[in-house]
C-alpha cells in the first residue's frame, strides 16, 4: 500500500514534469513545452541541464522503494530524450513529441498505486 510519502513525492514528480515539459501550450496546435524545451536552445549546457533535471523523478522513484527495473525504464527514457534532443533541430523538434518526464511520472504512478 502506498505509504502518505509516496503519494506526496508522486504529486511532486507530476508537478514536476508538468513545469518541464508542458506548462506552455504553443497557440494554434495540440502541442506544448516546458522548461526542458526553453532550456534545451541554450547552446553548449542546454541539454546537459535538461540531462540534470530529470533526474529527479529518478531519484523520486528510489526513494519510493522501485527496484532497478523501473529506475532502469527511466534513465533509458531519460537517454532517449537526451541524445536525440541533442542533434540540433531534429532534436527540438523531437522534445515536442517525446516528453521523458511525464513518461517517467506516469511508470511512478503505477508503481505507486500497485504497492
């Protein structure tokens, strides 16, 4: 059962990964960024900072009791977003399709409520 912790760390990690990759919608289309896509222009430290950011969910998720194949599932969504966000314009254009963090928020919420 989920412990009162849990449930608070899972809304911080929804939280989160709300303000990091969908707090602004883009007018006119179905799509929207957040702070990783702000952060991911900045030329040289950009995507390292983005790297940095979403680590949090990970740890999140330890500190919530997931074994190694949920972190694993993570950090492999995290690896995606970063390498392929790192090729430019490709890349950014990609971080509008493909959000690591709410994909990790969501594996969090499950393993939250199945325990």
């Amino acid at each position: 059962m989920a412990t009162p912790d849990d449930i608070r760390r899972l809304k911080q990690v929804d939280a989160f990964a709300r303000m990091l990759d969908a707090q602004f919608r883009i007018p006119f289309t179905r799509f929207s960024i957040g702070v990783d896509g702000i952060i991911g222009l900045i030329p040289g430290i950009g995507d390292g900072a983005s790297f940095l950011l979403a680590l949090y969910p990970v740890v999140m998720a330890h500190r919530c009791g997931a074994g190694i194949g949920l972190k694993s599932r993570m950090l492999f969504n995290i690896l995606i977003d970063t390498v392929i966000g790192s090729i430019p314009l490709v890349g950014d254009l990609f971080d509008i399709g493909f959000k690591a963090n709410p994909r990790n928020a969501e594996l969090l919420r499950k393993f939250v409520e199945k325990t």
